[in-house]
C-alpha cells in the first residue's frame, strides 16, 4: 500500500512509520508543532506540512499514489484544549475537513482515524461501549468526536471505507528500543520515566478517595507496540471490514495510578515521593474499555499487555534522550 500518515512524526506516528514501512510505501506529513523529524528514519520521504493546506495536500496525495491514509495529526492536550478552543477546533475539526477534501478528488480508498476514549468523557461510565453516544466533556474530545462525525458522513456519501480508533491511555516505547515518546503531555509514564532521572524523585497525585481499592485513579494503559499490532491488523483485514467501522482500543482493565508509581519505583530502584493533592473536579475515578469488538472484527489479541515489560522500555527510552546510551 501507499500510506499517508499524517502526524507521522508525532509519539504513535513515528511508531506507525516504524513498523509500517517494513511492507508499505510510506509518506508522512506533518508541522512539527509537538513533533519531532529525529523520529522518522532518513529513507521516509517527508514534508513538513499543515494539515489544513489542502492544494499541497492533494499534490501530495496525487504525486505519491496514496491509496490509503491514517490520519493522526491533531491537538491534544485536554487541559491545553480549554484554553485554546479555536486552535484546537481549527486543527482537529478543520484539518480533518480539508483532508476529506482532498480524499475527494484522490484514489484513497481508506481511511484510519485516530480517535480517542476523552470522547466518553462526560458518560459516566466505568466501562464504555462503541455503542454508547459519546458525550465529550472537553473541547479536546468534543473536537475529535466532531471529526469522527464528519469522517462518518463523509464515508456514507463517497467510496471511503473507514476506521475510527478510540485509543484509550496510550503509552511505553517501541520494542526496537529505538523510538518512544519525547514530549510531555503530562502523562503519567512519561512523568514517572522522567522523576526516576532526578535525585529526588516526586511526582504530584491527584485526589486519594477516589472510589478505587487503593483510592487513586484507574485507567486502561495500552502499550504503543499493541497500538501499532491493530494497525498492522487493520491494513490485513480492510477488505472484511464494513465500510465505517469505530473501535475502542485498551485492554478492556485498568490499573491504578498508584500501581503504577509502584512499579516504576520497583523496576528503577528510587524511592518516589508522592504528594497528593485535591482531585480535579470532574475526573473520573475509573474508566476502562469495553474491547469485545475489536477483539472480535479483528481477531486481535493483546500482546504487550505486561506493565513490568512496559515499565522497563519506558525507562530504557529516557536513559537513551536523556543521557543518549
Ligand atoms: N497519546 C495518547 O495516549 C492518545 C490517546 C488517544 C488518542 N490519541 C490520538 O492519537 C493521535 C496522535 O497523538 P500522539 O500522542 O502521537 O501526539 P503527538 O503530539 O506526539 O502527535 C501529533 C502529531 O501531529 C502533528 N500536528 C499537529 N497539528 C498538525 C497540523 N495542523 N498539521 C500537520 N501536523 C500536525 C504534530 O506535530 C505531531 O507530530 C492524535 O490524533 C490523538 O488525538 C492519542
């Protein structure tokens, strides 16, 4: 196939390109606004590029023959999506428009979104189902659901199979060892990987009565490299798929955070602090996602589903950018 990954430089797109290119031709676009060229090989053919340029992005799609897009490229931060709600809706609602644009007078026959699990934010529920409507509490999973929607229709109307991925909690680095995440979204791995780097190791926990056994968050953590394994399914098995499919991707259990600064202090050796501080208002005390469809459609099996394994890769990848061994 002749893929376009939009994003591609980004934290999942690099991990895409890596796997991908192995069988695929691959182009990626991408600003660079959170991403980073060292995260792509030489050999990938690049262009820094804005998504919401849609002549440049039809030449593009045109000249390289692509008959398949995975389109990640989009504004993230939650907290950030409440202070900036026109960047966010111009880049992940507009950006999304002008690649369906371009679509239009292409070859592309498919379609990958990456959507995400912020778009159940306000539904309360602990376990959530592709057949709840989503109801988004933040712009960022507003903007994203909003997309979804416009990719949904789009596809009705024109010879466009699609798949819309809800990614829950994604995280860890590549099993090559090669590529991991680099900028800081305050996620909560990231933010372990860096605070076992310092002498005094501290990280900041929001709220310890959350109805949870040990009283912190629980969350549904995939590992990038089972994030890149539904990809690679995807690609295989498009022929099978109806023509607008939407699919969680997690591991359908959660882990507490406080487990999680557990294992990272086991695994590093450094007693981590930890200082509580009041929950945030509106956070959920425990989601996680339902995964029976995917696991159906696709066949698909987690593989990496192995916090200790996780855990060791996300701190072999910061001792690499931070130290570079
Ligand atoms: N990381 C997660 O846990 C997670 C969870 C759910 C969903 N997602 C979705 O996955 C996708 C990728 O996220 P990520 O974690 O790799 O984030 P990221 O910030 O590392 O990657 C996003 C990439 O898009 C690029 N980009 C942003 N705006 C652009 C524009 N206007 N034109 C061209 N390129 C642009 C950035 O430079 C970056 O390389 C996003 O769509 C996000 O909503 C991520």
């Amino acid at each position: 196939m002749n893929i376009l990954i939009t994003g591609g430089a980004g934290y999942i797109g690099s991990h895409l390109v890596e796997e991908l290119s192995k069988k695929n031709k691959i182009i990626v676009i991408d600003n660079l606004s959170t991403g980073f060229k060292k995260l792509i090989f030489k050999k990938i053919k690049f262009y820094k590029l804005d998504i919401r340029n849609t002549n440049k992005l039809k030449n593009i799609i045109y000249r390289e023959k692509i008959d398949t897009i995975i389109h990640l490229a989009a504004k993230l931060s939650l907290q950030e999506s409440q202070r900036k709600l026109k960047q966010y809706k111009s880049v992940n609602i507009d950006g999304t428009k002008s690649i369906l644009e371009a679509i239009k007078v292409s070859n592309v026959k498919r379609l990958i979104f990456s959507s995400t699990a912020a778009v159940y934010s306000g539904n309360k529920n602990v376990s959530c189902s592709e057949k709840l409507k989503p109801q988004p509490t933040n712009v960022y999973g507003q903007t994203k659901y909003a997309a979804e929607n416009l990719i949904r229709s789009f596809s009705k109307q024109n010879r466009l199979k699609s798949v819309i991925l809800r990614y829950f909690n994604v995280v860890g680095a590549s099993k090559s060892g090669k590529i991991g995440p680099i900028k800081d979204y305050n996620q909560l791995f990231k933010i372990l990987s860096k605070v076992t780097l310092k002498k005094k190791s501290i990280i900041t926990v929001y709220g310890k009565n959350h109805k949870t056994k040990d009283g912190s968050c629980i969350r549904d953590f995939i590992d990038i490299n089972d994030i890149v394994d539904i990809h690679t399914s995807i690609l295989k098995k498009f022929h099978k798929l109806k023509n607008i499919e939407t699919l969680n991707c997690g591991y359908g259990q959660g882990i507490s955070v406080l487990k999680v600064i557990k294992t990272f202090s086991q695994i590093s050796k450094k007693n981590i602090k930890i200082k509580f501080v009041k929950k945030r208002s509106n956070e959920i005390s425990n989601v996680f996602a339902q995964n029976n469809k995917i696991k159906k459609i696709l066949n698909w099996q987690a593989k990496y589903q192995d916090l200790n394994l996780i855990v060791n890769r996300c701190l072999k990848w910061e001792k690499k950018i931070t130290y570079g061994r």
